[in-house]
C-alpha cells in the first residue's frame, strides 16, 4: 500500500531588491501552474539545526523536494555553513559543491585551466613568497591584478602596475591574515564584458558591461554600466563550457576580449547571476521570461525527482 505524498515542495530564499521580488511571485506562479508547493523567504540566517534537522520559519527544510537559494548580497559564513549541510540532505540550487568551488576564483581558474578554458594567467603564492609576486609581475608583463579568492563584485581587487606599487602595498598585506596571495595577469581589453546566463547548460540571455570612464572594472557595484549586446557563438560556447566543468546548474558567466592574444577569457563565474532590473530591461536587456522558463524547468525536474524517491521509499 502507497501512503498518501503531497505535492512536490520547494524552498525559496530570493533577493528582493532590483526587481528580485516580482521574479519571486513570477517563479511561484510559475511553479504552481505545475503542481508544485513553494515556501519563500527562507533566509538561512533565521534557521536553527538541533536534532538532525535544519528548522526556518517553520519549515523543516530536510523535508522539502529542492532548495533555491538565490541571494549573492546577504551570504554569511553562517548561512553557507547552513547551507552546505542542507545540500548533504535534499536537492539544493546550486549544489553546494559547485556553488563553492565557483565562488573560489583560483580553484575556479585552476579547473578552468585544466580543462582547456582559457582564463587569465594566474598565480597562487604563499604569503611569505615575496619573490614569487615579484617574478608574477615581472612574467605579466609588469601589470597584475590582486584579488581576493573569495570576493565579489570587484571589492578588494586591486591593479599593481610597478614593482613600485607592489613594494608599497606589500606591508599593508603582510599585516593581514591572508595565507596566501591570488594575483591575475592584467588583461588588455576595452573596459566591456560579456555577461552570459547559463541554465541547466543551456545559453539564456547576455548582456553587456562597460567600467566608468578613467577606471578598468566593469562591475555594477564598482561604477560600471549595462549595455545590450549580442554574443557570437564562440562566446556562449565558452560560457556553457565554464558553467558545465564547475558543475554549476545556474551561473553567471563573465568574458572578456583579450586583445593582445586576441582570445576571449573568462574572467570569473557567478553562482548567483541577477535578473535583469527594470531599469535595466528598459534598455532593452529583455532575457528574464527565458530565464525564469529554464529556471522552472529546472526546479521540476529536480524536485519531482526527488519527490519521487521520497514516495518509493514509503510505498
């Protein structure tokens, strides 16, 4: 005899900001038409783990079929941590192996690599290495690019244009409780990028990036503007190849054109690529409905999956 099984159940926790709740109700709604409960809200911040199962707002999440969480601003070491045992548990988008090896820049250059995707040359030295920076600098052609393995949004990245400049922030670094030092060759481009939407490895929408005049980075948080741009098949080719070797089922795909080895690179990936915002699809920046059609795909196929095994198990 089969007991009764609910519908499929899926969590949520959104960004709200920039038109992320309207995407929100657009995934519920979505969601619904095909049979499928939701729970939003589930900030992980508001969570306690006791007795072998993680409780939010009054969810036990162990217990829903698949758990989106979509929410790069407010990620704190307690809700990944949160978040990694979760992904031990049920479903989670991203998986959590993936999300953390995206979010690790060298880790995600040195796989890249490996695999024949190009990126910018890079270095990993220990902290006490001082000549391997100085060697880095000197092989990249006297230019590189400081960054943290962790960060996002261009916070803490910084451009070393001399051994001058390394001599100067070396004591500031020293200082700190870095173990190590990440640098990038810097790359000579025309201050735009490509920003490309993959889910579940299929291409679903790009726009451009262009940095403010008189700077380099061309994030949104650092001064940079949007742009509508159409990607050749090379370019998308690349990013699904990228989002495909990092295992990530949502991600945000970053390219540039390096024109001196007249290649394109990729210059980071994003496990938390935002929609468009109104603003922004008053550009004409218009992929949203495409990625919300991949997205709820997506989270059917994983949920009803898993929903599926759960009502095997009590058959």
């Amino acid at each position: 005899m089969t007991r009764s099984v609910a519908a499929p159940h899926v969590g949520i926790w959104m960004y709200e900001n920039g038109g992320g709740r309207e995407i929100e109700q657009r995934l519920v709604h979505a969601l619904a038409e095909r049979g499928i409960q939701t729970s939003t809200g589930l900030n992980l911040r508001d969570a306690r783990a006791k007795d072998g199962q993680i409780t939010c707002n009054g969810v036990v999440m162990e217990q829903l079929d698949t758990f989106l969480s979509y929410n790069a601003g407010q990620q704190t070491q307690f809700q990944v941590y949160l978040y990694q045992a979760l992904s031990q548990a049920i479903p989670t988008l991203n998986n959590y192996d993936a999300f953390a090896l995206a979010e690790d820049k060298f880790r995600t250059s040195h796989l890249l690599n490996s695999q024949g995707i190009c990126t910018a040359d890079y270095r990993l030295c220990h902290k006490n290495d001082m000549d391997g920076l100085k060697h880095a600098l000197r092989d990249f052609g006297g230019k590189l690019i400081y960054k943290p393995t962790d960060g996002w949004g261009g916070v803490g990245i910084v451009k070393i244009d001399s051994e001058q400049a390394l001599d100067m922030l070396l004591p500031f670094l020293s200082r700190t409780d870095l173990r190590y030092f990440y640098v990038e060759r810097f790359i000579d481009y025309d201050n735009t990028d490509f920003r490309i939407d993959v889910v579940d490895g299929k291409f679903v929408g790009c726009y451009g990036r262009k940095a403010p005049k008189d700077d380099w980075k061309t994030n949104i948080t650092s001064g940079g503007s949007v742009f509508v741009r159409e990607p050749d098949d090379e370019v998308v080719d690349l990013a699904i190849r990228a989002a495909n070797t990092l295992g990530l089922e949502i991600a945000g795909v970053d390219l540039i054109y390096d024109r001196e080895r007249e290649e394109y690179v990729v210059l980071e990936v994003n496990t938390i690529p935002a929609f468009a915002t109104p603003e922004q699809e008053a550009l004409g920046i218009n992929f949203n409905q495409a990625k919300i059609d991949a997205m709820v795909d997506l989270i059917e196929r994983t949920a009803t999956q898993k929903h599926a095994l759960h009502t095997h198990k009590v058959a």
